[in-house]
C-alpha cells in the first residue's frame, strides 16, 4: 500500500525566503528542518519527529517572471510520469515543469483545466506519508481543493487518478464532494467563491492545540482565521497565510469554546469565523487573545 499509485505523496512549500519561511514553520507547527541539498538544488526538509513531513525549497527565479507566488503544493504518486503529463494535457491542463530526475525522484508540476496547481511523482521513488499518518501531529491531515467549476473539476482528476468521488454534506460548504482511491477517501473538494482567484489545493496540518498554533501564525507575521464549525472527532480548523503568502491549514483540538465572529476575505479565502490576534507583550498571561 506504501506505493500505490493516485495518493498524495509528497508536499512542498516553494518560498521567496526559505530562512523565514523555516523559522515560522518550526515554531507553528512544531517542526524539526532537516539539510537534503545537493550539489545542483537548495532543499530541505520538514520532519515531524524523525519523519520526513514536508520540503521546502526557493521559489525559482523563471517562476517569479512567470508570476508564480508561493505556495504549498501537493505531489501525487503515479506509476509512469511522463504518461501522467501527457494525460494531463490531453485533458486539458497545463504542463510548467517537464518530467525531470530531481532529489526526491522523477517529477512533473501541472495544472488542472482551471489553473490548480499540483505534481506528480514516480511512486516507488519516494515514500509517502501513509493513510494511517494523517492523525498524527505535524503531519497533512487533509487536502481540499477549492475548485472554480466543482463538477468538472473533480472529473478531471477521477480521470487522471482513477479517483472516485462522491458527494457529502457538509457544514463548511454548500457542495462538497470527497475523493476516494484505494478505498479510502484522501480529500476533499468545494466551490470557491466567484471572487476569490484561481484554485488551489489547501493542506491541512495537524496541531495539538489550534488556538496556540493560530496565535503562534498571528506572532510570526502571518494570518489566522478560526472557523466557528467543529468538525467530527472534535477537531477545528484555522485557516492561515504564511508571512510569504502562502495558504494553508491548520486542524486541531480548542481548548477554549469558540466565539462566532464575521464574515470576511483574506488572501483568496471566505472564512466565518474569528481573526487570531496575536496577544499583546502587555497582555496578562492566560488573556483572551482573540478578536
């Protein structure tokens, strides 16, 4: 199962400034780095205990001329790569990267049709996080993807992966369809709002405490915005921008009863929900911090 194709295997954040970016990273999500450079490539890795969590990389200069932003970005294992990017293409996405030889294996980077950015990667040349890793803390605990048209979206990945989706009700949004491979569903997707940009795949990291880790955000120079609806199991969700503005995720246990805040949007997101401030240096301990 380690190597079945059509799960995600690998995450990247692609920075303008990898010294920043590491330093937030460790202290919101608990993180170790890790020094996997080589003679041709800057990169290093996450690790969430002694496991491999996450790379991280620069943001190449061709991309920044193309406009490219950082971001996090999700790989997918596949059995033949360069099948995977032709297949892209014939179905409508985009190819940025060719198949190519890197450090963590044979990769490509590709769009879907609408613009969503992910990769894909030989799957018996990496090991990825297993199912059975997605509780456990400092590791992805989700994907979703926030998709311009949610139906043919969703058929485009089903037909690259193999994927099955299904719909499911939810409280986060009005349309939510859940991916499945293997048996076992490995993400999520729903409509993002017309005025939001281009898709993407947001990723989820798993905190002990999400209050902390969302004030941690807050006091590094980034954004936090706590949802104000509990998931099952008890979890809840913040959903963050890095001082870089890269988006993703935080999920986790709240140690205190949310308050039910506003509606707004920040950075491509709509979140009901309350911004995290960071607490004041003059703040007694044990305050409330959040607005």
């Amino acid at each position: 199962m380690a190597n079945d194709p059509g799960y995600f295997a690998w995450y990247e954040l692609i920075t303008t400034d990898v010294a920043s970016a590491s330093a937030f990273y460790r202290d919101v999500v608990g993180w170790d780095m890790r020094e996997a450079s080589t003679s041709s490539l800057s990169y290093g890795l996450f690790t969430a205990g002694e496991s491999p969590a996450a790379g991280l990389m620069e943001l190449p200069d061709a991309g920044r001329k193309m406009g490219a932003r950082p971001r996090w970005m999700g790989y997918v294992g596949v059995p033949d790569v360069r099948a995977a990017a032709d297949r892209v293409e014939r179905l409508g996405g985009t190819l940025y990267v060719p198949p190519t030889d890197t450090n963590i294996g044979r990769i490509s980077v590709v769009t879907d049709p609408h613009a969503a950015t992910f990769a894909v990667i030989d799957h018996l040349q990496i090991t990825p996080q297993q199912p059975t890793d997605s509780g456990k803390l400092g590791r992805v605990g989700w994907q979703e993807l926030l998709a311009a048209d949610l139906e043919q979206e969703a058929s485009f990945y089903c037909e690259l992966f193999g994927w099955r989706k299904e719909d499911t009700e939810s409280q986060q949004a009005d349309s939510y369809l859940s991916f499945f491979a293997g048996g076992q569903v490995i993400a999520g997707a729903f409509r993002k709002r017309p005025d939001e940009p281009v898709p993407f795949w947001l990723f989820y990291f798993n905190v002990e405490d999400l209050d902390a880790a969302a004030e941690r955000v807050t006091a590094g120079g980034g954004q936090a915005f706590l949802n104000d609806v509990a998931l099952s199991g008890g979890l809840w969700i913040a959903r963050c921008v890095d001082p870089q503005g890269a988006a993703f995720a935080l999920q986790g246990k709240q140690a205190r009863a949310p308050k039910v805040g506003w509606s707004t949007e920040w950075s491509g997101f709509s979140s009901r929900g309350q911004l995290v401030a960071p607490k004041s240096r003059r703040e007694p301990a044990g305050g409330d911090s959040t607005g």
